[in-house]
C-alpha cells in the first residue's frame, strides 16, 4: 500500500492523524506556503505543515477537504481564488500570480516519426541487414526502411528508402501492422510491411542476411522490431 492509500484509510477510516499527500493536496500547500519547487525538502516541509494543520478529532475530513479543495477551486491553471475558504492565509494569492507556484515543470517535447521498414521475402527467407556499431541501436540487425517525409505517402517513403539502401524497388505486398514505441529522444510509429523483390535483386551489403522465422532470436533487433514480431506471431508470418 502507497503513503497515500496509507495515510487516507488511516485517516478516514480509523481517524489517526495521518495526513494525505497528494498531487492536488501538495498543490495546495505550495500555494499556501509559497513554494516553488516540490523539491524532497519541501515535500518534508509541506508534510511537517500538515501534521500541525490536521484536525486531532476528524483526520479524515481534514484530509479530504484538502484533497477538494486542490480538485475544485485551488486548480493548476486558473485557479478560483475568489471562492476559496483560506485566501487570506495563502501566499501565492497574496503574490497576485498563484499559478506560478508551484512552477509548472515543462516537459521537453520530443519529435515523432513515422517510420516505415519492409520484410523483403525471397521464398522462405527475409533480409535483414546491421546497423553501424556507432549511433543510435548501434550493432543491432534491423529491416531496411527509415522516416517517412514531409507530406510523403508511407509506401512510396517505403519504396524510395529500400531503393535508396538495396538498390532495387520491391514490391510491396501487404501491411503487417504499426506498432509504436518510445526511446529517450524520440518516439516512432513504425509501419511494417510485407514485400518481394521486383525482378532487380537487391543487393547484399557486408552485413546483411537473409533468414527464416526461427532465426530471429540468434539475432538482436532493437525493441520496436519486436513488437512487430508478436504481431507476425499473432496473424501468422507468411504473406
Ligand atoms: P538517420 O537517418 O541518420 O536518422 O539514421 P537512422 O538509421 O537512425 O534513421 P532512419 O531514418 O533509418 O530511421 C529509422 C528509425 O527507426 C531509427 O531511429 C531506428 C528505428 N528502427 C527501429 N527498428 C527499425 C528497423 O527495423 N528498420 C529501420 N530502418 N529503422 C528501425
């Protein structure tokens, strides 16, 4: 059971003075008491606040008022000052900006990419190929493809990036899925594809292979790839 769970039955239920500590209390009492930053320190500072604060007799309501009073009138952005109950002993309102505290923590935003990679199929078998030992999912094997542009169609951003690295065309045959996943910097859609060689074979690099199926697990892929795998696993992998 977390501190919060914690803390609400206790006081609710069996009115021990133990007060709640959530995101919308903890609000609250950065607001009261003029704090910037949630930092450890001043969660322990809020937490000794509210130990003083919190009603002996009626724990449980104390607590739960608080919680309302963070989900109803103390809100992050436009806050309803003008009908909250404890205005005057607040610090935040008295600064005549209570929105800045405490500080919004601004998520950086990561880039999206639509990524798009082919299972070019020569009978049983389909190409792979190695990434560089250096950069991003370095060493790892991978199918060939890569990020789709600006108002390109996937399959023609399929094409132009198979061309591009094999030096042939495929055709291509069927979509398998899009998965999506999240690395640190970016995050992908990565769309899947079944496809054959167009007459022109394409051309072997020094680190390419050409495996079946059960072969997958001798090779490392990066974590998206596998994603795609348990949907190949799910809908069967031929075409
Ligand atoms: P770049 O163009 O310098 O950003 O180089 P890459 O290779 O990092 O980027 P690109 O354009 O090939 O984009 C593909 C992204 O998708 C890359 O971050 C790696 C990730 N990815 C995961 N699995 C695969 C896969 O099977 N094939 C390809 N081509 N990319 C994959």
């Amino acid at each position: 059971m977390g501190d919060y769970t914690a803390a609400a039955v206790l006081s609710i239920a069996f009115q021990q003075s133990y007060p709640v500590m959530d995101g919308n209390v903890k609000r609250v009492m950065a607001r009261i008491l003029g704090l910037k930053n949630l930092t450890k320190r001043n969660l322990i500072r809020i937490q000794g606040r509210l130990k003083k604060l919190i009603s002996i007799e009626k724990p449980g309501d104390f607590n739960q008022a608080m919680m309302e009073l963070g989900a109803k009138i103390c809100f992050p952005k436009n806050p309803n000052c003008g009908k909250c109950p404890i205005q005057k002993s607040c610090y935040a309102f008295d600064s005549g900006s209570p929105e800045s505290y405490p500080a919004l923590i601004k998520k950086e935003k990561i880039p999206h990419y639509e990524i798009v990679a082919g299972l070019i199929w020569r009978k049983e078998k389909f190409y792979i190929q190695k990434r560089g030992e250096k950069g991003m999912l370095a060493g790892l094997w991978e199918f060939p493809g890569g990020k789709v542009e600006n108002g390109e169609s996937l399959e023609n951003a399929l094409r132009r990036e198979i061309t591009e690295e094999c030096g042939a065309t495929p055709i291509i045959l069927k979509k398998i899925g899009a998965i999506k996943h999240a690395y640190t910097h970016f995050s992908i859609t990565f769309h899947g594809y079944h496809c054959q060689e167009n007459g022109t074979p394409i051309r072997n690099r020094e680190f390419s292979k050409w495996i079946q199926p059960n072969q997958i697990d001798a090779f490392p892929f990066p974590k998206a790839n596998h994603k795609l795998f348990s949907l190949l696993n799910e809908q069967g992998w031929d075409v």
